[in-house]
C-alpha cells in the first residue's frame, strides 16, 4: 500500500545536519524538476525589495522565512520525518512508532511537497516554505507544475498495491490517478457527525479533518495492516472500529470513502 500524506506548512528548526543533497532523495527521475523549482525559490528570496514577501504570501514580520530559503543548498538537513510537525503529524506520532510500524511507514508514505513533488520520510531535506499555490519565476505556478512532472514517478511507486490518497486538495491537484490505478485509490473525507436539535448532521471538518488521518494512518500501521486490495484496505478501517461509507463516483476516477467521526 501507499500512502500520500500532505505536507504541513510547519516546519521544524534544524541546527545540525549534513547538507542537502538531491542524490541521496527518494524518486531520484524527480531531481531535474527539484534543481528547477530549488534554484527559482533561492532566487526569489535573494531578490531585492518584497517580490518574495508577495510571492509567497508573506507578512514583513515573516521575513525569516525568505532568509530560511535563501540558505537552502547550505542548510543543515533532517530526515522529513522530523521536519514536519503540523496537526497530522503530531497526531501521526512517528517517534512513537513500534519499531515494525515505523519500519512500515518508512516504505509506505509518500509526502506531497511544493519544493521537492514528494519525498518519503527518510529523505533528508532542510525545513523551507513553499506552499503549492505559489507560482515561480520560470517554473510558473508549481500546481501546475508539478502536475507535468509527478505522474511516472507515482504510479511507479504505486506498484500494483492500493493507494490511499490523504492530500488535501491542492496537492491532490497534482496528480491523479486514471484508469486501473484509480480503482486502486482512495482518497478519504472527515465527517463530523452530530445531534442538532434533534436531527443528526454530518459536516465536513478542517482542522480536525488533519488530526483523524494522521490517526488513521497510525493505527493502520501500528495494526500491521497489509491490504493488496481497496476493499481490504476499507476492511481494515472498519476492524479498526472507524465508521466509514463510500460515495459512489464516476468511472475512471478515485474512490471515495467517508470517514465518520463523532468526536473532535
């Protein structure tokens, strides 16, 4: 199974590491696309005045970021792991992993990323910020980009197993899956489910919607489950006592699975 997770816009400092080398990252066919959007994002935070405050969607008190970035080929480097820590992250929990779980994690989960297209856990990059949104001199908006480039390299990590697709929709907007390989993914929505007046109400969530997959991601892994198939992979939630339904969907496209939570 594989699993692509979305990156989080928090960052972890890193004061001690080895230089980033871009041979030493997963999807090395990735690596062109990487010097290009590397070499146009250090030079948008080296260019005088505020073009890489606007470009990035920064507040003047946010300059550091820039300054961050202009360092980026010298910067000390952490496994990706270590460097993300927002919401799904922290409730993902890597460092507390059984051994075999983490192990798991480490060949199964692909990060989404604006800077890098994915990277797996174990790659060590220094934090950045570069949201996929932004759009780059020479590269232009990375969306778009990326969508050009990410494909071959996807699908053949995607192998022959599922694939269950937790980016949120900017990233998702990147790559997806056609034909064969979308009736392997599945792509995942929070509902929260309660009484109103009497009635029950399922809405959509945000911020918790971040927090429900990266428990659903732990327990998965931390369960050992291998699913070679989607209806497997539904089984295994549902064993693991998530309350899940499935939208129906076009031909030809991801599948579809709510997940219902009753508390946030």
């Amino acid at each position: 199974m594989l699993i692509l997770l979305p990156p989080s816009e928090r960052k972890a400092d890193v004061r001690a590491g080895r230089r980033l080398d871009l041979t030493r990252l997963s999807l090395p066919e990735l690596n062109p696309a990487r010097e290009e959007v590397l070499d146009a994002l250090v030079a948008l935070a080296t260019a005088p005045g505020d073009a890489g405050l606007h470009a990035l969607d920064l507040s003047a008190g946010q300059r550091g970021e820039l300054t961050r970035n202009a360092r980026l080929r010298s910067a000390a480097t952490a496994p990706a792991a270590a460097v993300y820590t927002g919401v799904l992250y922290e409730a993902l929990d890597l460092a507390t992993l059984p051994p075999a779980a983490l192990r798991a994690a480490r060949r199964q989960v692909l990060v989404a990323s604006g800077l890098w297209g994915a990277v797996r856990l174990t790659d060590r990059i220094p934090p950045y910020r570069c949201p996929i949104g932004v759009s780059l001199p020479g590269p232009g908006t990375l969306s778009a980009y990326w969508k050009r480039v990410l494909a071959p390299a996807l699908e053949s990590a995607a192998a022959g197993g599922p694939v269950l697709d937790l980016r949120s929709a900017a990233y998702a907007a990147t790559w997806t899956p056609r034909g064969e390989l979308a009736a392997r993914t599945v792509t995942v929505r929070v509902l929260h489910e309660r009484e109103v007046d009497g009635v029950v109400t399922r809405s959509v969530v945000s911020h918790f919607n971040k927090a429900t997959k990266g428990r659903l991601v732990r327990d998965l892994l931390t369960a050992g489950a291998r699913p070679r198939r989607v209806d497997e992979l539904v089984t295994a939630l549902r064993d693991l006592k998530y309350t899940v339904s499935e939208e129906p969907v076009a031909a030809g496209r991801p599948r579809r699975l709510d997940v219902v939570v009753t508390a946030l």
